[in-house]
C-alpha cells in the first residue's frame, strides 16, 4: 500500500514511526515531514494545506491512502475535496468530513452536540457581539474561576481561565470585540483572536484530573487506543503559559476499567451514534479531551448521577485528529498493526481488526525552544541525537539547514523533539527519557522535569 501522510510534527513522527513497521506499506511519503519523518519514508515538499498540490500528487503517485495529522486540512475540508475530485474520489482519507471535523473547528457546535446526545460536559452558553451584556450576566451565575472560549480553531490559544469576574468581564469584551448593547458593530474593536472569537463560549469550570482519551472509527465501529496524560503548562508543577503539550504519559493510573467503562458507556458510544444519526461522515480519529470531575454541583442538570467512588468523565473538548504529544506515547504503546487498523476504518471492518496494546508504560519528554510558548529563535544547531540509546527520538520543529554540504539539523519550531521511553512502571520510563534527554543540545533547549509526578497509583 502506497500511503501519504499529512504533517510535520512530532504526532506525524510518531504515526510514520508505527505505519513504517507495517509489512503492508510499499512506501510512505510524509508532507512536508520534518528533519525525522525522513528516516520512516520520503518526506515531499507539499504543505499539509496545499489541497490542489496534494491531490495531484496523490493521482501521479497512486497512492491507496491519506491520512490527516493535523486538524486545519481537516477543519478546511481536504476529505470532501478530495472525495470531489475524480482524481482522487476514491482514495481512503482517515480523518473525518468538514462536517465532522467542526466538532473540533467549532467549541459552540461541539457544545450544541454534546447537549443533543446528552454526553456530560460542562454547562455553557455562547454569545457574540450583539450579546454582550447578556453574556456579562450570565458570567455573574457562574462561580469563579470563569472559562471563556473562542469558538474558532486558535492554535491551542483561545481558552482562558480567569480568577475574578473582573477579568473575565474585561476579557469576554476583547475577545468579542469590544461590542456594546446597541452597538451594531460600528465602533467595535477586532475581536481579540479575529474572527474565531467573534463567537465566545462561557462554561463552567470543572475541577479535577484530565486525561486524553483516543478513538479510531469507521463511522460504525470504534476502536478505543492507549489514553495518556498530557502536560500543557510551560512551567514545572503545572505553572505558566499554555503550550502545545511539554510531555505525556500512558497508561493514565486512575483511568482503570471501572473509569474506562463509564467513558465508553456516556461518551464514546453516544459520539460515534451521535454523528451516524446526524448523518456526518466520520472515518478517523477522534480524541477526547476529558477531565474526572470530582465538582460536581448538586443542581447540575447532567442526566449522568456522580458517583464518589471513582470520578466521573466530562468531556472538555474534542479533536478531530490525534493529540501531541500523547501520540509520542499511544504509538509505543499500540502493539497492533496501525495500518491494518486504518484499512479497517477505510473498509469499514473495524470490527474484525484485532487491536492490542503493551502491558509497559510509556512516557514522552518534550524538549522545546528557550522562550517558547512565547518568542524563540529557529535555526539552532541540533546536537547528541545520535548518543541517544533506547528511547525513540520524534522530531517536531526540527528542519536540515540549507547548505547542501554539510547538512545539519537545526531547531524550526517551539516544540522540537519528544523523547519517548518504555518502562515497566511510569517512573522506570522518566527515568529513561529524563537520562536521555539530557544527551540532545540545543541554545536554549528547556523541558520540564516533573512529567507524571502528579500521577499517584491510585484511583481518581
Ligand atoms: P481546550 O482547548 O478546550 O482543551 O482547553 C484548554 C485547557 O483549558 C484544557 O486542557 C483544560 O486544562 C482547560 N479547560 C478548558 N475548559 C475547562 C473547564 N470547563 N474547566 C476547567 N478547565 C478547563
Ligand atoms: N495535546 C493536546 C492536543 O494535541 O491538542
């Protein structure tokens, strides 16, 4: 099977790492890739949102199947351009419809959704310029801290959390921008994050512990994946600026059985039915960004009853893609064949492809730019990859420079590689990754030494 696979991030890394050791792949091209996708296939110079540049490449080359990294094709349509082109009409795409993928593109219709199939999430309301004043009340029901969301995709941006109505007063208005009752937008700034934010989401907070949980469907049947936890916070002890993700860990300790089924029976089930009876194409990933909720007010109006002993799932958000960097850790943990999965979501036979996972734990590093997730330099010389023993290294923002000569590899992104480790327990993995890590060198390169600390064996 020829398979071209869209990206260039670690997640894309970590999938070229797995489909690579598929027996069914004749070739795999990655586009654009990055410094490391080289070494699974062959990296083409496409971007992973050139949709015309791609669909040509997919008939000259012939290729059986393309799978979708990142969520701005999918949230753009590259399924349905694809699926229109006669070209190109017939070629698998794992990843979901434009339809699907606003479960992701959309916090507003996600929310709508999850209502419509009573899948417990936290209670909202969405209002937009003309709306201000009513969104401002509706802040003072809500307890602190206030979440404010921007409806549209914002590069992992859009959500705040704020601590005092105050602020949350102050930034609902920027984000809509700055709109006041009667103002039919004559004098209104831009709203803060453009036009994704021309529509705000205010929800409730929830408290607890978050776990990422990963789906892979053929519209019919699913297939549940390794879940992990994921670190966004910069600083250690969770402190600083959002990022794109500074590590992960699988499995996920209080995400037993008993967790695992109650996710299964309110949110995965509900989903997938969900979309077949909204009648959205779905064929592909789908992650659910989730929290066991131990706040649950006594008035909610979820139909879910809380149950003290073992916390109760809320979803948070979806994706319509894999998260990075828990991908860095479910694909260590994924035994099965991927490949043979996707031709399972391609053919709709999910049902009869066998899935396992490894018994180990798996964790994953990031090591990122000094100054990121704010300003950061690029073109750092990389050094040390190659002392690394036992762990898989995943590039992220890593690039070859220019020069023909002497190539060498050079830091190209915030994020810039992911070192991943088994272990026979959590601790036994960090201890791998911490050591290893150390080895790779970079100007500035910072990661955080704290992943999975928060991890207890017990229960949630
Ligand atoms: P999202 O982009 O929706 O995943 O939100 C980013 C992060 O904000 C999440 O991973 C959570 O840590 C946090 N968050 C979002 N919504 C809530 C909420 N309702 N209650 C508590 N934390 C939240
Ligand atoms: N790790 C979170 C995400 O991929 O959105």
């Amino acid at each position: 099977m020829k398979i071209l696979l869209l990206g260039s991030g670690g997640r894309e890394h970590a999938l070229a790492w797995k489909m690579a050791q598929s027996e069914r792949v004749e070739k795999l091209y990655i586009a654009p890739g990055n410094a490391g996708t080289c070494t699974c296939g062959e990296n083409v110079a496409i971007k992973a949102d050139d949709f015309e540049a791609i669909k040509q490449f997919v008939a000259d080359k012939g290729i059986d199947m393309v799978v979708v990294g990142p969520e701005d094709p999918l949230v753009k349509g590259i399924y349905d351009d694809l699926k229109r082109d006669p070209r190109t009409k017939d070629v698998p795409v794992i990843g979901p419809s434009k339809a699907g993928a606003v479960l992701e593109g959309s916090k507003d219709f996600a929310k709508a959704f999850m209502q419509r199939h009573d899948i417990p999430t936290a209670r909202y309301r969405t209002f937009d310029g003309e709306h201000l004043a009513e969104g401002l009340l509706f802040l003072e029901t809500l307890q602190p801290p206030y979440v404010l969301k921007a409806d549209g995709l914002c590069a992992g941006k859009g959500v705040l959390i704020l601590g005092t109505l105050e602020e949350a007063r102050r930034e609902l208005r920027e984000m809509l921008g700055g709109h006041e009752e009667g103002d039919k937008g004559h004098n209104a700034a831009k709203p803060k994050f453009g036009d994704a934010s021309r529509r705000v989401v205010i929800e409730e907070f929830m408290s607890g512990t978050e776990c990422s949980v990963f789906v892979l469907t053929d519209g019919e049947h699913y297939k549940i994946l390794p879940e992990a936890k994921d670190y966004k916070r910069i600083g250690e002890g969770d402190t600083g600026l959002n990022t794109g993700g500074m590590g992960s860990v699988s499995p996920v300790p209080f995400a037993g059985d008993e967790w695992m089924k109650k996710v299964e029976d309110r949110i995965i089930r509900p989903t997938i039915e969900g979309l077949r009876q909204e009648g959205i194409d779905y064929k592909g990933f789908i992650f659910f960004g989730l929290i066991s909720r131990t706040n649950i007010p006594a008035c909610h109006t979820s139909p879910v009853k809380p149950q003290p002993s073992v916390g109760d799932p809320y979803v948070i958000e979806y994706n319509c893609r894999m998260g990075d960097p828990e991908t860095e850790t479910v694909m260590l943990r994924l035994k099965s064949d991927l490949v043979d999965l996707l031709e399972g979501v391609a053919r709709g036979d999910l049902d009869r492809r066998a899935i396992a996972f490894d018994e180990r734990a798996a964790v994953c590093v990031m090591l990122v730019s000094g100054g990121y997730p704010q300003a950061y330099r690029k073109g750092l010389p990389i050094t040390g990859i190659d002392q690394v023993e036992g762990s898989v290294v995943f590039h992220a923002g890593t690039a070859f420079s220019p020069s023909p000569q002497s190539p060498q590899m050079v830091t190209a992104g915030g994020r810039v590689i992911a070192v991943s480790s088994y272990g026979k327990d959590k601790e036994e993995a960090l201890r791998k990754s911490f050591h290893e890590a150390q080895k790779i060198n970079f100007e500035g390169r910072y990661f955080r030494r704290d992943i999975g600390a928060d991890l207890s064996e017990s229960k949630s």
